[in-house]
C-alpha cells in the first residue's frame, strides 16, 4: 500500500503542476481551455485518492518520517474545497447586479468568457498550491 501512496503522490504533482501551467497559460492569454478542466478534474481526483489512501495507512500503523507530512497531505484536500467554493461564487462576482438575461448576445458572451477566465485562474492557483504541498509532502515522508 505504502508503493501505492508514493505512485499517486508522483500523479498528484505531475497532474497539479500541469493543470497549473496550462490553466495559468490559458488564463494569460485569455482563452478558455477546455482540456484545462478534463485536467483539473484528474488532478482533484488524485488528491481525492491520495487523501484516502493515507487515511488508509494511518489506520494501519504507517508513519511518516516526520509528522508535518499529515498536515501536507490533508491540506490539498482542503485547498481544493476552498477553490471549488471560490469558484461557484465567480459567476456572481462578474455579474453584479446585471440582469444577465436581459443583455444583448454578444455582451452576453462576452461576460460568459470573463466568468470562465476567472473560473480557470482560481482553478489553476489552487492547482499550483496543491503542487507545491504534494512536493512538501514527499519530502517529509521519509523517502
């Protein structure tokens, strides 16, 4: 199991870092990127993974080498909740009070584009935080 937990840890980085680049890269050039999201999703599934699995070796009497590794490894699962609630009040952010409805197509689009480019910029910072716990976590686990 301890193999499993260090397989899917090397995943949850290499998937946080390239969601991270390709969102932030999207992000600055102002295009939505629609494999950004099949992306972040992988990575939130990872972190998901890897959080159970630890949860797994916890109960089974692993350790890790030093004790601040328990706090990098829950801290992307809470990172990632954090992101995903910041991320659902995006859309009312750059709508205001603006009837949304009610505007011409176009406007309607282009506000549709800002609410999607500020949905990927929280996404894709959230995605480089997790990266660098992941990190922090391997190197305090003892390896």
């Amino acid at each position: 199991m301890v193999g499993l937990h260090i397989a899917v840890g090397g995943l949850l980085i290499a998937l946080n870092l390239a969601a991270f680049l390709l969102g932030g890269i999207q992000w600055y050039r102002n295009k939505p990127s629609v494999p950004f999201w099949y992306l972040l999703r992988a990575a939130q599934g990872s972190v998901f993974v890897q959080a159970l699995l630890g949860g797994l070796l916890v109960v089974t009497n692993h350790e890790p080498a030093e004790d601040l590794h328990y706090l990098y490894g829950i801290l992307p699962l809470v990172v990632s909740f954090i992101a995903e609630g910041a991320r659902v009040g995006a859309a009312q952010r750059e709508l205001g009070e603006v009837d949304f409805d009610s505007l011409p197509g176009e406007t309607q689009e282009e506000i549709a584009l800002q609410i999607v480019r500020r949905e990927m910029g929280i996404m894709a910072v959230s995605c480089g935080v997790i990266f660098f716990l992941g990190l922090r976590a391997a190197f305090t686990s003892g390896l």
